[in-house]
C-alpha cells in the first residue's frame, strides 16, 4: 500500500469545490484516510492484483501528493467507493518530486508553456457500474476541479489493453494522423520507445472506436506524442496525451450546462 496523502493535500479538499451527486452516486474529492484506503483496495482489484507488493507501492508514489476524485455508490450495503482518478497538481507537487508521465517522456516545452498543469492517471470505475452517467459525473467533477484552480494544461498516459502494439495500428494511425503534437512541443521518449509511424496502417480507425476517455480528451483538443511504449507490468500499450487550456475552455463551459 502507499504512505496515503500529505496532510497539506487533504486540508485543500474543503476549498475545492468540485462535489456532485446524481441518483445513487456522488464524485468528490477523497478527504480522509479511509476514503484513501478504500481506493488502494479498488486499484488493487483492477490494476495490482497480478504485481508483488513492492511493485505496488512502487507505481504509487505519487500518491502522497495527489488529489483523488472517487465516485461513491450509495447502495443497500452502504457507501462504496467504485471509481478513482488521481490528480496530481503542480501547484502542490514539490519541486523535488516529478510526474508519472515523466518517467517516460520529457515534455520540459510544455511545462514551460504553462503554469499550473495538472496529470490525470491511475482512472477506474469498477466493472459493474462502468455507465456513461458516472464517466459524465466525474467529467463534470474534474472539469470543477481545472477550472476553480485555474489550470492550464493537463496530461497523461493513455493506454490500450495489451502489448501488441500492431492490434492497435487503426487506433494508433488514426491519433497519428489526426491528432498528433505540433513538432515544436513534441513530447520526446525518454526510455527505449517506439515510433507510431512504424506500424501505421490504411485501416485507419474511425473515431467512435477509440476508447471512451482518449475521446473524450480529443474533443477537447488533444494531442498525442509520436511514439508508443509496451509496458510488460501493466500489460498495455501507452502514448503520451495532453490538452492546453486554449483548447479546451469551451469544452469546460459547454459539459457544465449539462
């Protein structure tokens, strides 16, 4: 398990004004230690329980320094927590500290670019309450969270199931074609990676086959690294994704009228 989250994390939940409820569900920032364990437990289920406990407290560093929505179901048996996404604000990460995404690509340009940025990961809803209204709620949550704190860009992994990088070639040809990174903010691999164009393909994906959150990201004006990484740990096939601000303020505007 992870050291939990600073103290300085969980005092700042009460100014942050990103609270929804809709029906059974409510999204939210965690705010104490058992909301905390409770996503550790939901995450081990979904994304851990293959690896050793030291990989597990290894991939969950960052923790400590992260904000986490988490989606409770109100239900017979009482709240449960059933979905996460982690947040990790530089506004509240040291100086000393880097993101996750960091370990992978070097994207100093658009760190530069913008002041507050913000890295989504470690995103699960637990299989029998994957519905649209609780990816819409989170949305609408998350977007709260960008705009009280006035972010300027966001960012993070994007993953799809598996290492074979070629079941992915339609997916990945149609990102490289459509959404790839202006060259002068390209993110750049900073380990042994490979490059899409080596496996684009005429098949090219059409849009409703991406995953539900890369289309999310893409409507509001994403944009994708130019090479691809296999994680062996994770079993996945991951690019770099990020959304500056510029593009998606109306995006903002427009889910909160929803």
């Amino acid at each position: 398990m992870s050291k939990g989250v600073s103290k300085e994390i969980l005092a700042s939940v009460a100014e942050i004004p990103c609270k929804i409820s809709a029906g059974k569900y409510t999204v939210k920032l965690a705010e104490t230690e058992q909301e905390i364990q409770q996503i550790e437990i939901l995450r081990e289920k979904i994304f851990f329980k293959h690896l050793s406990e030291e990989q597990r407290k290894s991939a969950e560093t960052r923790d400590y320094y992260a904000h986490h929505l988490i989606v409770i179901h109100h239900g017979k048996e009482g709240d449960q927590v059933v979905g996460t996404l982690r947040l990790i604000n530089s506004q509240y990460l040291p100086r000393s500290e880097k993101f996750y995404s960091q370990e992978y690509y070097q994207f100093d340009q658009l760190l530069a670019k913008n002041k507050h940025c913000l890295e989504l990961s470690r995103f699960c809803i637990e299989e029998k309450f994957r519905k649209g209204s609780i990816l819409l709620l989170i949305w609408k949550s998350a977007m709260n969270y960008i705009n009280h704190l006035k972010v300027d860009m966001m960012f993070g992994i994007s993953s799809f199931p598996g290492q074979e990088a070629t079941e992915h070639a339609n997916v990945l040809s149609l990102l490289h074609r459509d959404y790839l990174a202006e060259e002068e903010l390209m993110p750049q691999p900073t380990k042994s990676a490979h490059p899409i164009s080596s496996i684009l393909t005429d098949d090219v994906a059409k849009e409703r086959q991406l995953p539900t959150l890369v289309r999310g990201y893409l409507k509001m004006g994403g944009k994708i690294s130019d090479h691809y990484y296999t994680d062996p740990i994770f079993n996945t096939t991951f690019v770099f994704l990020y959304v500056e601000f510029d593009t998606f303020k109306n995006y903002v505007q427009e889910i909160g009228k929803r």
